[in-house]
C-alpha cells in the first residue's frame, strides 16, 4: 500500500512538474547569483558584533551578497587594499579617509556608514586599582597605539582632557606592532598598556592585568570605525553598496534588541578560538558602554570632532569638507 501511495505522489510531481514546464534543476538556475563583495576589516574583533551578527544571521545572503571578510591588522594596511583594488569596501578608523584625501587621492575614498559611537579599548594595569585616575599614569610607562591611529589619539586626547601632557608627563610606547600588546605586556613589558578586546579580557584571566578604566567611556561618543568605498565603486554599484549597508543595519538591529547573552552566542562561530564565557563578558562590556549606533548615518557632528581629535594630536594641517568624504544616502535608506 505505502509504495502505491509513493508512486501516486511521484506521478503527481512530475504531473504538476510537466505543467508548470519548470525542472528542479531550472529552479535551481533561476536563482538570482549573489554578488561577490570583498570586506577587509581593520582587525577581527567582538567589538565589531553587529556586523558578525550580520554574517551569522545570514543578511547578507538576503540582500544578495556572498561576503568575503579579511582582517587587514592596521588601519593602513586596510586603506592599502581598498585603494589597490584588492577589497571592494573596507572597514577602519575614519581617519584613514582623511589622510588619503588629504594626501591627494585621485579616486576618494568615501565613509557610507559608522558602526561604533565609542572607543573600543581599555586601560590595563598590573594590580587592582579601584580608585584610579588618570593622574596615576604620570610618570609610567604605558604600551600604547601606532601614531596617527585612533587607539593612540583618542588615549591622548583623554589625557589632554584630564591636564596630562601625552609627550612630558607618560612614557607611550609606540613601538609594538598592533595586536602585539598584549603579549608584550605578559612578558612584564610596561606598567600600564592599552588593550582591545580579547586582549583586555585575556590579562585579567591570566591574573597578570587589570582593566582600570575604559577609553569608549571616557572619551565620550566618538565616531571609531565606519565603512568606505572608493568613489568610483560607489558609482558603479550603487545597489551593492546599498544591499551591503541593509544588512549592516539588520545587524545592528539585532544587537540593540537583543541581550548580551544572546548576541555572545550568535556571534561564537567567528570567533572559534574563544570560550563563550569569555566572549559573553566582552559583549556585556561593550554593550554596556552603548557601543553600537542605533542607524549607521554618519553625521557632521561627528566628523568635526574626529577633526578635533586629529588637530589635537597634530595629526591634520588642514581640515577636510565633510560632504567630500561622508555620504549619508545608503545609511538613511537603510535605517527606514
């Protein structure tokens, strides 16, 4: 009786198959193929959860883009492969924009979209100190960030703002490379170091450091990290760069509507090497801090105070317009 009934149910597939004149195999060819977008991110970092969310989550697939994500490791060399042509968008400190501009670039790149509001790292020290300052840092020895990036200029832009004196007053070191820190730091290099995440998280398991303060909430809203294009792809893929920044925002939806716990969990498979215990603290962190924006718009008030930020390290002889490196279009589309 049950192959009866298979073979009625066979007959009728390929009755209604022959029908509609469409094969499983046409189905499968009429699928719209999804654009291929080259991603390269400035470092691979729970700091940036929205965007993982986004990948996780699948909304790139849903607005028609296969995403390859590479980890450049330094604002500069992230620049460098958007500029060669060997990443379609990249992801870094906003700065980089303004030195290229500035430089004379031919082809701009372009900022289209912010993903943090807040600085992403912390101050780390060798013991406990409930009641720090950062009049504690006078004197010390600090590891530090590369010159001219934003992890460097907005620590010294908190100490400026607190009457220390970045050159005088601490001994930075700024001869180790990015994501080096840490490491420097166990091996009982400095006395204070400026560390993202794990990196903060991962000294204080080791019990060899503790997080003292934190550089997102001390400097206030500051536009960190934003996504850019060169001009030329903007003009050419207008509906990719679109697409791209619909899913960013759906992650970033995610993230404002969902618990630490829940995003921690969502966000695991990018970040293998790193226990769930260990990546739900981190996310509590930056959530906690009110990392993430709300929409991905890049707006004017921000993009002075970066100018501030650049002029007060005496990073930038001449200000820059920011209609020429900001487009606001595809992240008030996406926040509709």
């Amino acid at each position: 009786m049950k192959r009866k009934v298979l073979s009625l149910a066979c007959s009728l597939g390929l009755m209604l198959g022959s029908m509609s004149g469409v094969t499983a195999a046409e189905e499968v060819e009429k699928a719209p193929e999804l654009q291929e977008v080259t991603l390269n991110e400035v470092a691979h970092s729970i700091f940036y959860a929205p965007q993982y969310a986004a990948i996780e989550l699948g909304y790139f697939e849903e607005e028609g883009i296969k995403l390859t994500l590479v980890t450049g490791f330094g604002a500069d060399k992230t620049m460098t492969a958007l500029l060669s042509g060997e990443a379609d968008i990249g992801f870094m400190g906003s700065e980089a924009s303004i030195y290229t501009y500035s430089g004379g670039a031919q082809d701009t790149p372009v900022n289209f979209a912010q993903l943090t509001q807040r600085a992403g790292n912390f101050l780390v020290a060798r013991e406990e100190m409930p009641d720090f300052s950062w009049e504690d840092l006078k004197g010390k020895d600090v590891l530090g960030g590369r010159k001219g990036g934003m992890p460097e200029m907005v620590f010294e832009y908190i100490l400026r703002q607190n009457g220390i004196d970045p050159q005088n007053d601490v001994n930075i070191d700024q001869s180790i490379d990015f994501g080096s820190t840490a490491a420097a730091f166990s091996g009982n290099q400095g006395e204070f170091t400026v560390e993202f995440e794990p990196g903060a998280t991962t000294l204080e398991k080791e019990g060899v450091g503790y997080v003292v303060a934190s550089l997102g909430t001390d400097s206030g809203y500051v536009p960190y990290t934003a996504y850019s294009t060169k001009t030329s792809y903007m003009e050419e893929h207008p509906d990719l760069v679109q697409g791209f920044t619909n899913a960013l925002q759906k992650g970033m939806d995610y993230v404002n509507t969902h618990t630490p716990e829940e995003i921690a969990e969502t966000i695991a498979p990018q970040f293998a090497e790193t226990d769930l215990e260990t990546i739900t603290t981190i996310v509590t962190r930056y959530y906690e801090q009110d990392t993430w924006k709300e929409n991905l718009v890049f707006e004017k008030e921000s993009f002075e105070l970066l100018q501030d930020i650049l002029e007060d390290a005496g990073e930038l002889e001449e200000r820059v317009p920011y209609e020429a490196l900001v487009n606001t279009e595809y992240a008030e589309t996406a926040a509709k």
